[in-house]
C-alpha cells in the first residue's frame, strides 16, 4: 500500500470531491484512462496524484486499485474587490489537500474483510442491548396493568355536605349587577 498527498492546490474542496468519489476503488490505470477524458481541473490533478502513489510503491498501475482518494480543505485565500460607494466585498479563492491511497488487490479484500467484521460485531451488540432493554419495559407494562385493574376509591371531601344541600347565591353579587344595569 502506498501514499501521495498533494497540498495547498488552488482548487475547491466540493468541485474535487465530485470527481474524486468516481475514481474510489476502481483500478489505478482505469482510474487514470478515465480522468484523462474527463474536462474538469480536479480530474487532471487527481490524475496526476494517482499516478505519483502508483509510483511510490514501484507497482504497475494495472495491479493495484485506489483505495481511498481524499479531498480535504486547505486555508482559504481572502482577497477583496471595490465595489459601490467605497465599499470591499470579499472573494474566497479555496485550497485542498488530496491525499490517495493505492494498494493491492488482495489489501482491499482484507479491508473490506475486516470492516464487515467490525460491523457485524456492531450489529450483534445493538441486538444484545436491545434485548436487555424490552424485559424492563415489558415489566413496567405489566405493573402499569397491574395498577390499572384495582378500583379507585372515591376521594373523600372534608365537608360533610349532602347532595341536597346548596348554597344559596350571595345577595351582593346579584345586587351589584342590577346597579351596573341602571347605569347604563
């Protein structure tokens, strides 16, 4: 498995994500042969970086695929333009770090091997937790039922009043709404 990386590249970040997921995993002279063909900057410069990693590890481009092609933002160049009634408005010139990972065949078949491990692993302890969890909740159910099936006594009032009993409505209340009528 070799390594490039190309730094400070005036070149922007998301433009050369675009081309650089459609070079991930394919072999390294069709990855190449591709990117030639393609009119866009980052395909040339990618190209180019794909091409130094194939020759760092002193492989031929036909044996080894790109395992990873990663495009990173570098700092960002600030520049200004006059604009209307003595005012500045910023322009944002955008640099990135590509970084290119190629290696064998046989490397990416035990990459890819031991990340569906690690995923599986994932995978079984989820279930395990949430096996753990539905007893707990299937007993709180229970004891919800439980407390739902006992009858509910009546609250008991601190009055001692029948249901016949009524209080009669205060005289001032209904006097002070026959005044308010008359002055009207």
């Amino acid at each position: 498995m070799s390594k490039a990386l190309l730094r400070h590249i005036r070149l922007s970040p998301t433009k050369a994500r675009l081309v650089a997921r459609e070079v991930q995993g394919m072999n390294a002279e069709l990855a190449l042969a591709s990117l030639e063909f393609t009119p866009n900057k980052a395909a040339r410069v990618i190209a180019k970086v794909i091409a130094s990693a194939v020759a760092n590890g002193s492989y031929d481009a036909q044996e080894v695929v790109v395992l990873s092609c990663r495009v990173d933002a570098g700092p960002v160049l600030r520049r200004f333009t006059p604009r209307a009634k003595g005012r500045a408005t910023p322009i944002r010139k955008p640099t990135s770090h590509i970084f290119v990972e190629v290696g064998s065949k046989k490397a990416e078949q035990k990459a890819q091997k031991a990340d569906s491990k690690t995923e599986s692993k994932k995978v079984e302890s989820k279930k395990q937790a949430t096996k753990k969890v539905e007893p707990k909740a299937d007993s709180k159910v229970a004891s919800k039922d439980s407390t739902e099936s006992k009858p509910k006594a009546p609250k008991a009032t601190k009055s001692t009043k029948t249901a016949g009993e009524t209080k009669p409505k205060s005289t001032k209340t209904q006097a002070s709404k026959k005044s308010e009528g008359e002055g009207k």
